[in-house]
C-alpha cells in the first residue's frame, strides 16, 4: 500500500520536502492500521522537475511495522543519501511485505505497546472528527499538503 503525490509547485527546500514525505508517512501507516497489516518493506521514490529524473529504493526492516515514524525515519535516511538538491514534483511512499499486525514477533528489548496504542487513537479522533482535527505541528508550515489535500475527495476540490 501506498501514497504519492504530484506537487502543484515545484519543492527545493529539505524542510518542505520532508514535510510533505512526513505527512504521506503518516497517510501510509494510517492505511495499514486500518487493515490490521504490518509491513517489512518500506519503498520512497522521488521525480525531479522538468522529467530529469529522481531515484526510487527499498529498505527492509527487520521487524515489521505500521507507524509513522518509523516509516518516515527509513525515507530520511533514503532522502539524505540521494537527493541531489534539484527541485522536486513527485513523491511517493509505500509499505510492502506485508503481514498481519496480530503475527507481529514482539520483541524482548523495547515495548512498543504505548506507541501503538496512541497511534490507534490518533486514529480515532481523525475518523471521528475529520482528517484536520489532529495534524502534526508541520502541517502548518507553508511546504505541507495535508490541509488542502484532506479536503479532496479522489484527489480532486470536493
């Protein structure tokens, strides 16, 4: 599963860029949540302007996940290694390798329970109260997408 987006400007600044990758982030996770999936596989692609390419990789974690941040810190890491500072327009990110959340091997080191939990409730207030009643602190930045976007339906102004 997946999301991406075509930027209606073209995007140079990291900060904005990666606000746009945060929020598609969260849309991911939010995706796999809703199903009781958990995935492996974390892909990130980036499409320069004016079709002069990008780069598309995959990483693969070694525990399976549907959280936020631990989707985002995969496609940081990918960003920073190869992004070339030209101006951005397309940007996409999906979780793949995907499982079922109940098989999910807890792990002996660090209790996640608390992450999951509150992500689920985040969950909650959004479908309950609407896609803006709870954004993170970047969706209010000029660089974010997820206000405007939150407010079309199939990609297009309702």
């Amino acid at each position: 599963m997946g999301k991406g987006i075509t930027l209606l400007r073209d995007y140079w600044r990291e900060n904005e860029i990666l606000t746009v990758v945060l929020e598609l982030c969260e849309e991911v996770a939010k995706q796999a949540r809703e199903i009781g999936k958990v995935g492996r596989t974390v892909s990130f692609s980036v499409r320069y302007s004016h079709n002069e390419g990008g780069f598309h990789q995959s990483v693969t974690l070694d525990t399976a996940t549907n959280l936020t941040m631990d989707i985002y810190r995969v496609c940081k890491r990918i960003f920073h290694k190869f992004y070339d500072g030209r101006s951005v327009r397309v940007i996409h990110v999906s979780l793949e390798n995907l499982m079922d959340e109940e098989s999910l091997q807890l792990s002996l080191f660090e209790d996640r329970t608390k992450e999951r939990a509150l992500a689920k409730a985040m969950d909650a207030i959004r479908d309950k109260f609407g896609p803006n009643a709870l954004l993170r602190a970047v969706s209010y930045t000029p660089g974010s997408v997820a206000r405007i976007r939150n407010g079309y339906i199939g990609g297009h102004q309702s």
